[in-house]
C-alpha cells in the first residue's frame, strides 16, 4: 500500500524539467516512426490477403470458397501470434534494431487488417454493382470502381484505428529494450523514479490523443 500511495502520488506531481520533456519528445518521435513502419507494412501484407481472403474476384462459388479458407487460414496465423512474442523473436534473430520492431508489430497487424478489410469488402451492397456487371465490366473493375469506393471509408477508419493501437504496442515493445517510450518507461521504473515514468506516460497518452484527433479529422472529410 505504500508503493501504490507513492505511484499514485507521483501523478499529481510528474518530472516537468526541459532535458526530460526533450528526452520524452525524442522517444514519442521513435515510437511513431515504429507504428507507422509497422502499419505501412501491416497494410502491404493485409490488403492484398483482404481481397483475396473475401474471394469477391471469383465468380465460382467453388473457387470463392477456396480462396476464402486458403486465405483466411494464413491471416489467422499472422494474427495469432502476440507482437510482442514476435519482437523477442526477431530480436533474438535481428538483435536490438528498428527492423525487429517494424517486423513484430507488421506481421500480426497485417493478419488483423486482411481480415478486417476482407470482411468490409464482403458486406458492401450487391445492388449497386449490378449495374457494373451488367454493363460487361470484370470483377477487378467491379471491385476497383464499385466495391473499393464503398468501402474505402470504414477500412480508412479502422486503419486510423489500427494506428492509435500501434502506437500503444510500439511503446509495449520498448520493454524488450527497442526504444521508445516504453523502453523510457522501464527506466524510470527500475529506478522508482515515478515522476519521471509519470511524465513519460502523459507523453504516451497526448501521442494517441493527437493520432485520434487526426483521424477524426479525415473521416470527417471523407464523409462530408
């Protein structure tokens, strides 16, 4: 009980010097260059398996079914291994670089976002894209012109969301010693410095604050 009075009496009082908030600005950079990596190659991974896990492109019902569950069985095994194991994994193969953090948050988003889009494709309406294949037009201009449009916003914004999660999982990362904010965190921890620790974790909070914000903001746009 006098740890937890002392954490939680160090909130109202976090560690404001210049050098620290310079250093917590430093690791906020670091941490949102780790999301956004991992999120760019999440997206390579997982939009290409999104379309094809929603076999929209196969007009046979045999081969729909057949990619869905070839498809649909990889992104479940992108996805079901934590990041965090996949960091101790690439840091034992990679050592302590930026790679094995990009790698680690990449691979399992990638399996969440092929499987978020692949569904957002499959409930798109059918009835407007009636008149697409009505007028001759291939499966890949359907879902180019028709399917995608529709479904642009809601993957945007699951995207926007996947973004603020990362950034939350890139600072869980730092703990394996990759740096960032998490990794601030741990320090100042290990050294019962709860001010300073404090004043890391309102950096970590104003960072997804701002994230959200941004998001929020192109939504808006996209659905005005």
């Amino acid at each position: 009980f006098a740890a937890l009075r002392e954490i939680g009496g160090s909130l109202f009082r976090p560690d404001l010097s210049p050098s620290l908030l310079r250093n917590g600005i430093t690791a906020a950079w670091q941490t949102l260059v780790y999301a956004i990596a991992g999120l760019s190659l999440a997206l390579l991974i997982g939009f290409p398996l999104g379309i094809a896990a929603s076999g929209i492109l196969s007009r046979s019902t045999w081969s729909r079914r057949l990619n869905q569950g070839v498809f649909r069985f990889v992104l479940a095994l992108l996805r079901s291994v934590h990041e965090l194991v996949w960091a101790w994994l690439f840091v034992a193969a990679l050592g302590l670089s930026p790679m094995a953090a990009v790698l680690a948050l990449g691979i399992p988003y990638g399996g969440i976002l092929g499987r978020i889009y692949s569904e957002l494709l499959q409930d798109v309406p059918e009835e407007p894209l009636r008149g697409l294949r009505n007028s001759g037009a291939s499966e890949w201009k359907v879902f180019w012109y028709g399917r995608l449009v529709m479904a642009l916003p809601d993957m945007l914004s699951y995207t926007f969301y996947r973004l603020e999660c990362g950034i939350r999982s890139a600072a869980i990362l730092s703990f394996v010693g990759l740096g960032g904010l998490g990794f601030q965190i741990q320090i100042s921890l290990d050294d019962l410095n709860y001010e300073r620790a404090w004043t890391f974790i309102f950096i970590l909070i104003g960072l997804v604050l701002i994230v959200d914000l941004w998001s929020s903001l192109v939504r808006g746009k996209l659905t005005s």
